[in-house]
C-alpha cells in the first residue's frame, strides 16, 4: 500500500513539474515556431512573391528544411486567427 | 595570386578576339594557360579553330581551351539537390516537390549562379595545372550579374545565419528548461544543424569567389571607337567599383573602324589603355589572333602579376 501511494506521489509530482516547465517554454516555443517560420519564408518567399535570396541559395537549403517546411505549412492553417492562437497561448479567454 | 583575366564589354566588342589572342601570346611566352568561354553562345572555337566541349581540349604548346556549358550545370546542380532532397525527405514531402523542380531551372538567378559554379569549378580543379586562366565572358548584363552575385548572395547568408543563431538558441533554452520538448528530437547544437552547416558552407564559397574578382584577377573593359560601348564601360566601371572589384586596363578594339567620333569619358583616363587596330583582312587564323599586337597588354599583366605577387 505504502509502495503505491509512493508510485502515485511520484507520478502526480511528475506531472506536476511537467506541467510547469510545459507552460514555462510555451511562450518560447510559440516564438520559435515564428521564427522558423520567418526563416522558411525568407528562404522559400521567391517562389511566393516575396523578397528572398537568389532562388539556387533556396534549392540548397531546401534538402534539409522538411522540418521548417512541416512548421511552415501548419502556420498557415493557423493564419486565419493568429490571435486566437496568441489569446490560447497566454490563456486569456 | 593573381592569375585569372577577366575581359568584360559589351557585345560585339571584341572580347572573345581579345581573350583568344592573350590565351595564345601567353602561350607562346612560356606560361601554361587556359582559356574558358562562360559566354552562353560561345565562340571562343570559333576563334581559336578548334572545337571545343566543357572539358580543357589542348589547342597548341601551353594552351588549353573549353566552352562552359551552362545547361548541363544547372541540370547537374538540380539533380543533386533533388537526389539529396528525397534521401531526406518523407517519401509523400517529397513527392509534392519532385515536380516543382522542372520549373526551377527557368529560375531568376540560376544562369548566373551556373556560371559561378563553373568558375568556382574551373578554379579549384583545373586552374592549379595552369599559371594564367583566361575567361572571355558574356555581355554587360550577365556578366555584371554573377560578379556581383558573391556579393548580394553574402548579405543575404550573413542575415539568414543570425537568424538560424537565433533559432538554434531558443531550442537550446527550451531542451534545458524542459529536456522532454519535442523541440529535444530535433538538432539544438550548430554542429548538427544541417541548414546551418551548409550556410557555412555557402558563405565560405561565395567569400572565396569574391576575393578571386577582387583580388586574385586582371578585370579588362572592351570597348569600340563608338559612344554606346563607351557608355556601357562606364556602366561597368560603377557596378564594379561598388563591388570593391579594381579594373586593370582599357583595350580599345577596332581601332579605326569608323570615322565617327567619339569620347573617351573622362572617367576611365586613368586606367592603362591599349590600342588594337581594325583588321581590313581579317582574322581567320592563329597566327591572325597573335599578330593584333596584344603583346603590350601581355606585358602590362605579368609585370602587374609581379607587383601583386
């Protein structure tokens, strides 16, 4: 009995501290994801309209953005409400 | 060093003439040269008699000749990219993209890189084996395009490389605050990161082209006893000038070609200037090419090679 009162302590603890560090990088990771997405709009941005480097610079970077790529396209989905995101984030109702 | 001429102008000039006469009065001095056409319609064989490819074709004693072929270098570069590009991608990524690269080719910006990457090839693999490599460029426009190509493209991976240094910091902050993000399975350190690591690499090669223009090469203008090729080595004097890329000399082709007259503009006084008579015969073989009187510019070269060296 002590033995499972002991797991759930440490589990309830865990995710506690979870929880806070969760929230503690939120905001950061909200930044982030902003940043690269700027960084694959500058790069990709030619093929788009937008001010970029000459676009062979973009076909040697492109083969190791699928990442920036993933977070680009889920920003757009996104771009509809990007202060409802913002409101979420900070928990503002 | 400086072991690369560069003859720039507009068309029609008489660049390639020029650039064939110098290859082969070099030649025939002693020192082992090259000479490469980056001019997409090429007549450097043409003008040399021989027929030539993307590779060095001996020509005669000392002198060796090619024709970029810039279409086969834009294909070479696509493919590697996208080879590069699936073995990194998911396969359905990859899949969307595959198709968006036979467009790329037609690309703002491609020709001009594919003639940085010739240079930059020309340079590092064959130029050890020569003691002068000569290119006979395109026109004005795309000439000053790719030299200045170095230059623009620099800023542009200067800016790009701060902002992946901040990227890469705000994920090391996140994995220390919370070693069980998702931002932990991706790379955090520079040293993993493949983007940054080629921007490095990227940076590395366009800095080394700009230190072979501005530094390690003879810039020569071609000009015409007319007012419109005048003009445009004006033009090119400014573009090159603000590019930190010094000018060697001012060949006047043609001479007598016309009774027209014409201004030297005061601007270009200063450079070291040579006279190259209109042939009323013409120019139909080597010896032709050697007899224009190119010695006096040949001279100019290695004597200013020696100062620099």
């Amino acid at each position: 009995m002590p033995l499972q009162f002991g797991h759930i302590l440490k589990t309830t603890l865990k995710t506690l501290t979870q929880v806070n560090r969760g929230k503690a990088t939120g905001i950061l990771d909200f930044e982030l994801k902003e940043l690269e997405n700027i960084f694959t709009l500058l790069i990709l941005g030619g093929f788009a309209g937008l001010p970029s480097p000459p676009s062979p610079i973009a076909i040697e970077l492109l083969p190791y953005m699928e990442k920036e790529l993933i977070v680009l396209i889920a920003r757009a989905d996104l771009a509809q409400d990007p202060l409802g995101v913002l409101m979420g984030m900070l928990e503002i109702d | 060093m400086r072991d690369s001429v560069f003859f720039l102008g507009k068309g029609g000039v008489g660049k390639t003439t020029l650039s064939s006469a110098l290859a082969l009065a070099l030649a025939r001095h002693g020192k082992r040269v090259l000479v490469a056409s980056l001019d997409p319609a090429h007549n450097l064989g043409d003008s040399l008699k021989v027929k030539l490819d993307g590779e060095p074709k001996n020509v005669e004693k000392n002198l060796d000749a090619l024709e970029v072929n810039l279409a086969w270098w834009v294909d070479k570069y696509l493919e590697e990219s996208r080879e590069q590009l699936k073995l990194n991608y998911s396969y359905n990524m990859t899949l969307n993209l595959d198709s968006f690269f036979g467009i790329l080719k037609y690309s703002p910006g491609t020709e001009e890189y594919a003639v940085l990457w010739a240079i930059e090839d020309i340079h590092s693999r064959l130029a050890p084996s020569y003691d002068f490599v000569v290119f006979d460029t395109p026109p004005t426009a795309l000439s000053l395009r790719f030299l200045s190509m170095p230059t623009i493209s620099g800023l542009w991976v200067a800016e790009l490389t701060k902002l992946r240094e901040r990227i890469l910091k705000d994920r090391q902050t996140i994995v220390r605050l919370d070693p069980d993000s998702p931002v932990a399975k991706g790379t955090v350190d520079k040293s993993d990161d493949k983007v940054y690591g080629k921007l490095g690499s990227i940076r590395t090669r366009l800095a080394a082209l700009e230190v072979l223009f501005s530094k390690h090469s003879f810039m020569n203008i071609v000009v015409n006893p007319d007012q419109l090729s005048m003009y445009e080595a004006l033009r090119i004097k400014d573009e090159l000038e603000r590019l930190g890329i010094p000018l060697s000399a001012l060949c006047l082709n043609k001479h007598g070609v016309s009774e027209a007259a014409y201004e030297l503009p005061a601007e270009l006084h200063h450079l070291p200037k040579f006279t190259y008579s209109f042939s009323r015969d013409g120019i139909f073989t080597r010896d032709d090419l050697v007899s224009i009187g190119i010695e006096p510019l040949m001279n100019h070269i290695l004597s200013e090679r020696k100062t620099t060296r």
